[in-house]
C-alpha cells in the first residue's frame, strides 16, 4: 500500500502557506521567522492557530485566525500544480494494480479543490485527514490508525512525504518511507537521508518499465 502526503508531496504548494503567513503577520507588524515557520510547517490547522496565537500573543481567537487564513488562501488551491513526474508515476502504480491512499494535514477542503483541479482523485481508494483525527502526523498512532483504517498492517505501507517529522513518525510505527524533496525544507534532507529508505528529488526518479516500484 502506498500513503502519500499532498502538500510539497503530490502537489508544489508549500509556497502558498509561506506567503499566507508573511501576510498574516505583516499586518500585525510581526516579523517573519524560522522559529515561527518551525511552529506552523506541517501541522494541522487548529494546532497552527494555536501554535501562532500563543507565539505571537495575539488576542484573535483560533477560529478568527483560521478564517483568515482561509482568506487568504482562497482560491490558491484551484491554481497549484502537480510536482514533476507525480502524474506519470502514479499512472504508472495504477498499471501495476498498486493500492493508494493519501494521508494528509492539508485543509481538507483545499485537499479536494487540489485534486478535483488536477484530476488526480482517481487514483486514490481513500483520503485520510489528520485534521479530522485530530493527530499530528508525527505521531506513529496516527500511522497505525491510517493502516488500519485501509485493512493492511503498517509494515505494508510505504508513505511519501517531504516532512522529515512524518517520515519520523511513519517510520517509528513500522513502515518503509520515501522521502521527497521539497525546496522549502531543503534543510532536513541530510536527516530525510538517513532515516528514509529512500529520497527522491522528483517522482521521475521512480519511473520504470510499467513497475510501481519506490524501494
């Protein structure tokens, strides 16, 4: 079974989130910085809003940052492009009768603005949504839960993901990792590197002769 994360995975939109943040703190006259990036990058959006509304000391509830964030990110999800080479390939797995899934911290309704814009749905028996399990996807109970949820045990699964703490936890609960570069977290690679059973630059990488293969 093949788990994919979206965002910076399937799809190039770290970037949106990035300049949603310059903005968001812009107009409070707060600088942009990697100690608040850290915070935010790769976890569910209530825990973001959280996360941004203690860093920051900000007197918004969660809900009201939320929703400005979605503001802000409106619309974005129906623009972004597929990373290179993820079409081919997962045709590519589809041919070879690989199962699919996508386990994702993205909102979910941006999720499906993505996929619906590039088609790519039908590829995938299932999305799974961290928000909604209310998990980070750092934590291996979420991986077990994401398994079980798909009927196959976690050492079935290979997840693709260019979040080294997912990759830390998918690998703490038993399954291979693939981790996938990203330019807005090139930093981590040496550590994707080591604690990955393989890292790739672009799913072209991973084409073959009609084999959905990634190990």
């Amino acid at each position: 079974m093949f788990l994919f994360d979206l965002d910076g995975t399937l799809i190039d939109s770290n970037g949106i989130w990035k300049d949603v943040d310059r903005v968001f703190l812009a107009r409070r006259g707060i600088p942009y910085t990697q100690a608040y990036y850290d915070g935010v990058a790769h976890t569910i959006f209530p825990l973001a809003a959280e996360f941004t509304k203690r860093f920051c000391n900000l007197q918004e509830s969660c809900d009201e940052i939320m929703s400005e964030w979605l503001e802000l990110a409106q619309g974005l999800y129906h623009k972004v492009p597929l990373k290179p080479g993820v079409g081919a390939y997962l045709e590519q797995c589809r041919v070879s009768g690989q199962r699919m899934a996508i386990v994702t911290s993205s909102v979910p309704g941006h999720c499906r603005d993505a996929l619906e814009h590039l088609n790519i749905a039908p590829y995938f028996e299932r999305v799974i949504f961290a928000q909604e399990l209310h998990m980070e996807k750092q934590s291996p109970e979420l991986w077990r839960v994401a398994a079980a949820t798909l009927g196959v045990r976690p050492g079935d699964c290979t997840l693709f993901d260019d979040s080294l703490l997912s990759c830390r936890g998918a690998h703490a609960a038993g399954m291979r990792t693939v981790g996938v570069y990203d330019r807005y977290f090139d930093t981590s690679e040496t550590e994707m590197r080591a604690l990955c059973d393989r890292y790739i630059y672009s799913f072209a990488e991973l084409l073959r002769d009609g084999e959905g293969e990634a190990l």
